[in-house]
C-alpha cells in the first residue's frame, strides 16, 4: 500500500459559493477579485443573467489555503455581498447536507434515496425517516436510519407538524425529501421550510386525478409517463420545478407495467433533484429555478 510522503502538501480546502442578486457590471470581477485577495482558486465557475427576471446568479467551487476556514470566508465576503444586495451562501464542498426522508405507503423512492446515500452516490446523511405509517420502519433501521412513525388525522395533524419541525431543528437538518409521502403540507409548514423542501409526482396533473393516475392514464392511451420534482410550496404540487423525467411508452403496455415504469422515473427525477440541491446547485428564481448542472 503506497503512503503519502510526510513532507507532501495536505489538499486545499474546497468549498462552494453560491449567489443571486440584482444583475448589473462588476458581479464577476468583484467575486473574483475577493477570491484571489483571499488566497483562494477557482476550480469551477457557472452563471446565468436572467433578462425575464433581472437577476444574476452564480454558482463557484473554489479551493482556499488550511488557514483560510468557512467561518472567515462568510465574515469577509459579508461586504461584497451587501454591496451587491446579494443573497448568498458559502459551504464546504464535503460537508454532506443532513436529511429527513418522508414517505407513507409507496416505498421506492424511499430506497432508492437510502441506497444511493449508502454507496455514496448522493452527498447526504440522513438523519432520519418520518412516515404517517410503520410500514418501511424494519427498512430504514436495515440502512441504521432512525424511524419516527407520526400519525397524521385531522385532529392531530398540527401537533405532527409541530413534531417534524422539532426533528429537523434537533437534528439540524437542511433538506426535507418528500419521498412519496401522502399528505398535504400546512401552508405554516410549507413557509417555515421554505426552499428546503422537495417533493416528487407523477406528471400527468392536472389531467389524471385522484386515485390510479396510471390506470386512468392507460385508459387515455398516453405515450409518455413523467415525474416531477419540486420544491414545495402553499400551492399543491405547483412549486418551482427542479427536475422532470419521462419514458415513452407504446400501446402494448398494460396499466401494471405503467404504474412500475412510473416508479423509475420518479425514483431518477427525485435523485437527481436531492443530489442537484444538496451539492448548492440549485438557485431559487421566482416561480422557477436555476439548475447549474
């Protein structure tokens, strides 16, 4: 087994910046400038100026000298920041984003999401499964992920908000993953995480409602199955799109083989979606988003 020599130098820090703010000259220079004035060196860079909105967002993974730590970072980037009523964030670029999964009766994308935490291929710890049902409990306690089973009725529906704001604040968590969880978020739920919430469905709303979208999908011959991943917000499934999926599908298909093509295409939208927003790539912008893929 090779060893690294004693007197070899340690790897920089990595870390990632990420911005938006009103679009004007000087954004660029003015990052970069800090950047270079601060001992750091750009490894990745992507922007877009948005001429429908007016806004400029930026996304840069920088590497920074072992004396230059987050903490200083965010002190002295506060005046740049300010300077350009910027709305701004800096993160190291190994620091895996804490995570609750939700889900309720429909497993897949639940393990999918556990299995690619597992082997790395999603840069998140998850902190925990909530459920309105004890269904996937044995599931999660096989991945060593805690389980909390939060009934959820109309009574009680208030106090189990109150309990999934208590976990993710106890557990300082960044991100919640509706993973095909059933039931309708308050509108004070929805504000209080705002932005850190992301849920998956499929995409035939507003066509195909209420119960066996995919059966009544087949009954209209549909051609394409879809899924969508959104943050969300107040309004039911209409939040800014992080990322959709779809696969053909042709006559022979019957209405059980729609429902399991369905589950791999919301199982592909929602990782990408979670893996996208916990590596800071994706930017909030009005009612859409910006994904710097």
């Amino acid at each position: 087994m090779s060893q690294s020599h004693p007197d070899q130098p340690a790897s920089p820090e990595q870390y990632v910046l990420t911005l938006s703010c009103p679009d004007q000259k000087g954004i660029v220079h003015a990052v970069s400038s800090y950047l270079f004035m601060t001992g750091c060196n750009i490894e990745d860079s992507q922007q877009f100026g948005d001429r429908d909105t007016g806004l400029f967002f930026l996304r840069v993974h920088f590497s920074a000298e072992e004396s230059v730590t987050v903490e200083k970072l965010r002190a002295s980037f506060s005046a740049v920041g300010t300077s350009f009523q910027m709305d701004w964030a800096i993160h190291r670029a190994d620091e895996k984003m804490r995570v609750v999964l939700m889900v309720s009766k429909f497993g897949h994308c639940l393990n999918d999401l556990l299995f690619r935490a597992r082997i790395g291929a999603l840069p998140v710890e998850i902190a925990a499964v909530v459920s309105n049902h004890p269904d996937f409990s044995e599931l999660a306690e096989s991945y060593g992920v805690p389980f909390h089973h939060i009934p959820v009725t109309k009574d009680t529906k208030e106090e189990a908000e109150a309990r999934l704001l208590r976990l993710v604040e106890e557990e300082e968590v960044e991100l919640v993953v509706l993973a095909r969880y059933m039931q309708v978020l308050s509108d004070n739920l929805c504000k209080q995480l705002s932005g850190r919430i992301i849920n998956i469905h499929h995409s035939f709303l507003p066509s195909f409602k209420g119960a066996k979208p995919y059966h009544q999908a087949h009954a209209r011959g549909v051609k394409l199955i879809g899924a969508t991943a959104h943050y969300v917000t107040a309004d039911l499934d209409e939040g800014p799109i992080i990322e959709q999926e779809v696969e053909r599908v042709g006559h022979r298909v019957s209405p059980d083989q729609l429902v399991a093509i369905g589950r791999d295409v919301e199982c592909q939208a929602l990782a990408r979606a979670v893996k996208w927003h916990s590596e800071r790539r994706v930017l909030l912008n009005g009612t859409r988003t910006v994904v710097f893929t």
